[in-house]
C-alpha cells in the first residue's frame, strides 16, 4: 500500500457507501410492496375532495400504511394552510 | 417430526447448491435421516456437486407424473448412508413441478426423513416458489454484496407472505442469515459489507459465515460436499452451521482476520 492510497483510504469506503444505498432501497421497496394498490387512486381522489372545501397543493397530503403483527394502520396526514396567510 | 429446509437467495451464483450439499451431509452425519432435492428443474446441478450424476435414472419429476417411485428415484449418497439425493428433472417443460405433486412428494418424503432439504433454483419464479412454498425453516444464502442483499430481502418479503404457512396463518417460516464468500481481509480494508452491516441491512438470525475458500471449487471439481473436507476453512464453517441449526453453542468464526503478521508476510493460505 503506498503512502498516496493511505491517504484516500481516510475517505468513504465503498463497503459503506454500500450499505446506506441498500438502507434506502430496502426500506423503499419494503413499504411500496406491504402497501395496499389502492394507495395511489385513494390519494388522489380524498385530494380532489379536500380541494373543493380547502385551497390546498398537491402536496399537502400524505398518505401511509403501516402493518404489524396484529394491525393495519392506514394514515392521513393533511397540512392545511397557514391561517396568517390565508388573510387577504 | 420432519422439517423442511429451503435454501433460498433470489440471486444465482451465491452458493444455494453447494449450502444445500453440504448441510444435508452434515445432517446426515450428525445421524439424521436426510433427503436433498433439486428444485431446478431444467438445469439440474445438485448431481454433480454431491458426485452421484452417473447413478441418476429416475428424477423429481418421474415422481411426480407416476412414472417412478420414490424409492426408485431416490440416490443414496456414497459417503453417507442417512443421505439421499432426489435429482431435478432436465426437462425443458417448467410447468413439470405443481404444486399439488411437490407436495405430495415431500408428504411421503416426511414419513421416512427427519430433515428434507429444498436446494432452490434462482429467481423468484416457479421453481423457486414451490421450493419454498412447504418449508418450516428457510437458509437465506447472501454474498456480502449489494445485489444479493437485495435479492435476499426480496425472498424474505415472499417467504412472509407466500408460504404455505402464511396462506395458512401458521407460525411464520423460521428464518436463517447464511453469509457465504466472506472475505474478513476486504471488510477490515473497508471494500466489502460486513456481518453486521448484512444484519442491519436484512434484520436476520445470523447462522454462520463462509469464508471466500479455495476449498469450495475444489469440493465442487472432485464432487464431494465441501463440508467432508474437514481441514478446510469453508468446511469447518459448514460443520459449525449444522451444529448451530441443532442447538449446540458454537461461537462464530471466519468473522475476523485472522492473519497473523507472519502469515501475513509469508502470504500462506
């Protein structure tokens, strides 16, 4: 090993740049294949409906699932707007 | 009562046959009635890794259609008279195994063995499914690189949900982390995954560790699971992952790097 290469080893090792991309994938691929197919098309039209009432972005929902051993749990999340700027 | 092991990876060429080889004869040594089967029908391979593919007359499939017996199809294994290996068909047809008839045929296998391992073929199809549709424990083999780790995971979400013990709600398949072509050298220069990052990573029992090993291909040359060649490093591992799976208290090995400054310099193996 020569004095150069002892040097670059003080940088990332690639064995650890390995595991955070697979952290991040599995995690990802865990939660797309546990989720109901219906998750999409559910988000999409409450949207539609919080819409009609609340000016709200299409990012304002958030919609999770969540599974253990003895329950599903389905999550809503709405960020309505801030009132202060609703004001005209 | 019998148990059915799967050996199981989603990805090919990570060591499922030569896991499934050598931890059947280590069952069988340790004096367990066992039976190996090779689920990868078309490309059969077990045969020769366990040195009996001039005595295979009758196959997996044969069973299955009637056209053979069990008994008929079953080779005894020339090292271990508790070894039996029921060889793959070479068959092109895929839709030769149902999952009515794989059934059927470990049925009748559970009444005379007490360990029935499943050597599965690659990827996730259908030979790979009925491989592990039966099973009581899976051996998840994993090379510490990242396309097997997530083949891995993969497997693990479809043993939790298309077993026949989840169809059935049964107690989930039990299953076991076997992390083979390890090279302790590379993890401590930082070039390969860890046990631990593995473990973070898939969240599995850990059962032991293989050593990257000359000892493997010479196993697979000579047709002799590597698990007889006793002084070899990869074999010792083997042998220790049997003893685990048994019950017995083995610290692990094979994790560390070992060489020591001498051996390092006289670059001895």
């Amino acid at each position: 090993m020569s004095l150069l290469d002892y040097f670059k080893s003080s940088k990332v090792s690639s064995a650890s740049l390995a595991k955070e991309r697979l952290q991040i994938l599995v995690a990802h691929e865990r939660s797309s294949l546990n989720q109901p197919s219906y998750l999409p098309q559910l988000q999409k039209e409450l949207l539609e409906v919080i819409q009609k009432y609340v000016n709200v972005g299409q990012d304002a929902i958030s919609v999770s699932f969540e599974q253990d051993e003895n329950q599903e749990t389905l999550e809503l999340n709405i960020t309505l707007p801030d009132l202060i700027t609703k004001k005209p | 009562m019998a148990r059915i092991i799967v050996v199981t990876s989603g990805k090919g060429g990570v060591g499922k046959t030569t896991t499934s080889a050598a931890i059947a004869m280590g069952l069988a040594k340790k004096g367990h009635k066992t039976a190996v089967i090779d689920f990868d029908v078309g490309l059969r391979n077990l045969d020769l890794i366990m040195g009996c593919e001039r005595r295979v007359v009758y196959d997996f499939v044969n069973v299955i259609n009637g056209e053979a017996t069990l008994n008929q199809a079953l080779i005894r294994d020339k090292n271990c008279n508790l070894l039996y290996i029921l060889p793959a068909s070479q068959t092109r047809d895929k839709e030769a195994l149902s999952q009515e008839g794989v059934g059927r045929v470990l049925e009748e296998l559970k009444k005379d063995f007490k360990y029935i391992v499943c050597d599965s073929p690659a990827g996730i199809e259908k030979g790979a499914h009925l491989a592990m549709y039966f099973a009581d424990d899976a051996f998840v083999v994993t090379n510490p690189e990242v396309s097997s780790v997530r083949d891995s995971d993969r497997m693990l979400g479809i043993l939790a949900s298309k077993s026949y013990r989840a169809e059935q709600n049964l107690e989930p398949i039990k299953e076991y982390l076997l992390l083979t072509r390890y090279s302790p050298e590379r993890v401590k220069l930082g070039e390969m995954l860890s046990v631990e990052d593995v473990q973070d990573i898939l969240s599995l029992h850990l059962l032991g560790v293989i050593p990257e090993s000359k000892s493997v291909l010479n196993a697979s040359n000579s047709g002799t699971p590597v698990i007889l060649d006793e002084k070899s490093d990869a074999g010792q591992a083997y042998g220790d992952i049997v003893a685990r799976y048994l019950g017995e208290n083995r610290p692990h090995r094979f994790i560390d790097d070992q060489k020591g400054f001498f051996r390092k310099f006289f670059g001895s193996k």
